[in-house]
C-alpha cells in the first residue's frame, strides 16, 4: 500500500506540472509548474535508489536552471502577448488528433498488451544504492573521456552565452 | 497485491514525453518550447534511472548525468538566443523570427 502511495503520489504530481507548464498562459506559472515537475521526479528518482542523482537533479534543474528561465522571463517580460493563431492551417486540430491516437496506443499497450518488461528482461535480485562513491568510481574510470569532452562542452556554452547576449551598443555606450 | 515494476516508471516516461512534445507542438512562445524541451529531457532521464535499477548497473545513472549537462548547456545557449532576438524583434514568439541572419 505504501508502495503505490509512493509511487502514484509524485506521478499524478509529476504529469500536473508537466500539464501546467504546458497550458499555462503566464510564463511564470508554467516554470512554476515545470519546478513542480522537477521536484516530483527527483522523488521518483530517490525511491528508485538513485539519491545522489536526485539530490543533482534538485541543484541543477530546480535551482540553477529554473533561476535561469525565470531570470530570461523578468528580463523580456510576462505580459508580452503570445500569437495564438495557427501558422499552418488546423495545427493545432492535427497535433491534438495525433496525441490523442499515441496516447490511446501507449493506454492499450500499458493495459492490455502480452508484452511485459519483466518477463523478457528479468530484474536483477540484488539493490544498486546509487551513492556517490559508487557513481564517483564509475565516472571517473569507465566514463572519464566522455567527461572530459562534457567539460569542453560546458566552457563552449559558457563563451556562446556571453557572446550572443553582450550588446555592443548599449555597452559601448556607457563606457 | 498490486506492484510497481518497471513498466509504470516507463509508462510515466512515455506519458511525460508525450506531454512534453505536445507542448512542443502547440506553443508558439519560444520560452515554453524550451520547457517542454525539458520535460522531454527529463523523461528520458526517468527511463534511465528505471532501467538502471532493473538491471542494476550504475551506468544508466551516470547518462543521466551527461544528459543533465547537456541540457543546461542548451538552455545557457538557447536562452541566449532568445534575449539575443528579442533585443531585435521585441517578442518572444517563433512566428516572427523568419530571419536567422545575424
């Protein structure tokens, strides 16, 4: 019984922010909604037993990139009218059609399907606790180029950052 | 007694997944398009860690630790690109950005 409260509670959490994010009208509201999201799914992650990748999950997602997002929002404002007309004809009918048909296919291969993940692929007996000395020894032998070139990465976007949103003009102007 | 076993975790993936590229689809400001980027992001993140403790290897967890850099790398970027044209264009919307000149 606990089980399922653990899981249906940040899952039916988890598909309202997601369903916030993606009909709110205020930007605000939608990265409050995508927070909600983020938040339910790093409970998802600890009760998976991946508790340092949830704790990552809470810094970087729910801190450094939701700041991020609502910082971009204060800067070009929330009461910017969005066009709500269709660039192609009926888009949004087609989309939602198209939705509601994948939708209904992954409900009936949930529900009524012979096919199950467990019988095909059998679970492992034993319980991977994901600590960080487990994912530090891992990281840093089997997955230690991939890192680096993540490090090479992050400085490329770092320098692309700086280099798209610096305004010659507006700082030209002050010195 | 029912169990949760991996196949709910994959399911809600595919239902996040599928939210997020509905949104995708619908919005038209550039914002909420990178939000629904990032709940598809994430669903991908959940079939990680599910398949992870199914078959009870770390390396799943660790992908989602690549995948997490490079979704903020995104956002650092896409963001950018945004106040970048909206400094231009005065809106957020990608109807009007039919120009990618610089």
């Amino acid at each position: 019984m606990f089980e399922l409260l653990i899981f249906f509670l940040p899952a039916s959490l988890l598909i309202i922010g997601a369903l916030i994010v993606v009909f709110a009208k205020n930007p605000v509201h939608n990265a409050m909604g995508l927070v909600m999201t983020l938040v339910s799914l790093a409970i998802i992650y600890i009760t998976l037993n991946a508790t340092f990748v949830a704790m990552v999950q809470m810094l970087v997602y729910a801190g450094a990139v939701m700041t991020l997002f609502l910082f971009v929002i204060m800067m070009i404002g929330v009461d910017k009218k969005e066009q709500t007309s269709d660039s192609i004809k009926g888009q949004t009918f087609l989309v939602s059609g198209v939705f509601l048909i994948l939708m209904s296919l992954l409900a009936y291969v949930a529900v009524n399907s012979e096919f199950s993940w467990n019988l095909w692929f059998p679970a492992v007996e034993y319980v991977v606790e994901g600590t960080p000395q487990l994912i530090a020894g891992t990281l840093f032998t089997t997955w230690i180029f991939p890192f680096e070139i993540i490090s090479i990465l992050l400085i490329v976007a770092t320098a692309a950052a700086i280099a798209l949103a610096y305004d010659s003009k507006i700082r030209n102007k002050d010195a | 007694m029912l169990e949760v076993t991996t196949d709910w975790y994959l399911t809600l993936a595919a239902i996040l997944f599928s939210i997020g590229f509905f949104g995708m689809m619908i919005r038209k400001n550039a914002l909420i398009m990178f939000m629904c980027i990032e709940l598809m992001l994430n669903a991908v993140n959940l079939t990680f860690i599910a398949a992870s403790k199914h078959f009870g290897q770390i390396d799943g967890q660790i992908a989602v630790f690549f995948v997490l850099v490079v979704a903020a790398a995104e956002v650092v970027v896409g963001l950018a690109i945004i106040v970048s044209i909206f400094r231009k264009q005065s809106s957020a919307s990608v109807d009007v950005l039919n120009v990618s000149r610089g």
